[in-house]
C-alpha cells in the first residue's frame, strides 16, 4: 500500500444504489484522478465525468478482491454494516489493507472503517466530508482527542517511525490517556505539528534527551538521527518511540 501522504493515492468510488451513484458522481466531478466501480445497472449516471468506470454485472462481492489489491482508498456508497461483511474475509493488517471508508445514502455522514492512520482514511473521510458537505465520523482516540498520532508522526513530512509495534502501542496509550509525554527534538523540520488546535499541554518539548526527566514522564517521543544504544531503549522499556526525518535536512 503506498504512502497517502506523499505518493498520490489510488483512489476508488463505489457505488451500488440510485442514490449512491449520483452522490459518487457528484464527487468525482471534484476528484477526477478517482476511479469509480459501480453496477452496470448506473453505468449511465457516471456519463457526465472524465473519471475511470468500471461497471461490472455479478456481484460486489466479487469486486473487493481487486479493489484492495488496487487502490490506497476504497470510498464506499454503501451501508456500513454491507460493507464490512464484505471487506471482512479481505482483512489483513493496518500495514497492508487500504483505508475503506463509507459515505451514508443520504450523503449526511464520511465514516473512515479501516486503516483510518496508517492507511490515511481519517484524512481522506475528512476532506471528503468537506467535499460533499458532510460531516466526518472520526473515531480514533488521538484524532478525537486532538493529540499526537504517534504511528504516522510526521509522516507528510517523510518521517520514518522507529520501534517495535508494542512501543508504539503502549505509547500510544500514554498518550490519548493524557499522561505526560516528552517531545525530544533534535532533528527534522519544527513544522510536524498540522492541527488547527493547540499542542496538548501533556506534551512537553525538549531539545535534547538529556534533559527529559525520566521519572516524570510516562513516555519519550524522539526525532533524531542520532544512534539509538540498545541500553537505552532497554532502560525505557516500552516507553520509547524513534522518529528518524530525513537525513538532508530538508524535513
């Protein structure tokens, strides 16, 4: 799956209803790069725009294969609940599947179903709910809470998260917790930070480890290019998550 972030995602509109198929062609008017996959059935709706259109004639069923093995994000104009029986025999890992997001029949609500970070449907549900006037449901704790999302951590920025899943797991838990986080900058560009609202005064920065006290923090957040001893991730047992930004300074 490529980056949403800094490659140009492979975007898919699919729509099985009357409604579904007027929605999704008034939003490919707006994103004319997406590919759509609808019925035959309205086939004819999607006359009118320049993007891609596959009308197939079985089953949707038999569409979700190609569709996660094809494109980044897969916007969905079907019902919720239709939607993950479908994706469901298809799921592999926030690593590996698309993000799949489903826009209501009534174009009222963008609701990013998987890979919501990593996968880059949180963004994508929200400028499509921008797009549509709709309203985006967002239901990952850091996007709710407004605080670090620490597994795609500058990542438009070309940053490279560094430690193991679990690190990232209970980190992440310290953080949408409210706990006390050290920000240890010592590298990349100060612009990582891309919320409207304030940084959570839970967050603490830092220009250099050394001066974090360790005992009144839950957990470290490091961008460095700094070598990282095993000694020290030992000593922070969980607790430290790496980011490495590009090495030409330009991010």
């Amino acid at each position: 799956m490529s980056n949403p972030s800094i490659d140009t995602p492979r975007v898919c509109l699919v729509a099985i209803t009357k409604h579904g198929a007027a929605q999704a062609a008034r939003l490919a008017a707006d994103l004319p790069d997406a590919a759509i996959c609808t019925s035959a059935k309205f086939a004819a709706t999607f006359s009118d725009v320049s993007n891609t259109v596959r009308a197939y004639d079985g089953a949707l069923r038999d569409e979700i294969a190609p569709l996660f093995a094809n494109y980044d994000q897969v916007v969905f104009f079907v019902s919720l609940g239709a939607v993950v029986r479908l994706i469901a025999p298809h799921l592999r890992s926030k690593d590996e599947d698309p993000g799949v997001i489903v826009v209501d029949d009534a174009g009222q609500y963008v609701i990013p179903v998987l890979s919501g970070h990593v996968g880059g449907a949180n963004e994508w549900s929200e400028r499509i709910a921008d797009l549509i006037g709709a309203a985006p449901v967002l239901t990952t704790a850091s996007d709710v809470g407004r605080t670090i999302p620490v597994d795609i951590l500058g990542r438009h920025l070309g940053w490279r998260v560094e430690a193991p899943k679990i690190n990232i797991t209970r980190v992440s838990a310290h953080v949408v917790n409210g706990e006390p986080i050290a920000f240890v900058q010592e590298a990349g560009s100060p612009d990582w930070w891309t919320r409207p609202t304030p940084l959570p005064d839970t967050i603490h920065r830092f220009a250099r480890f050394e001066d974090v006290d360790l005992d009144k923090h839950a957990a470290v957040l490091w961008v460095t290019h700094a070598e990282v001893p095993s000694a020290r991730w030992d000593a922070l047992h969980e607790r430290l998550v790496v980011y490495r930004p590009p090495q030409d300074g330009a991010a």
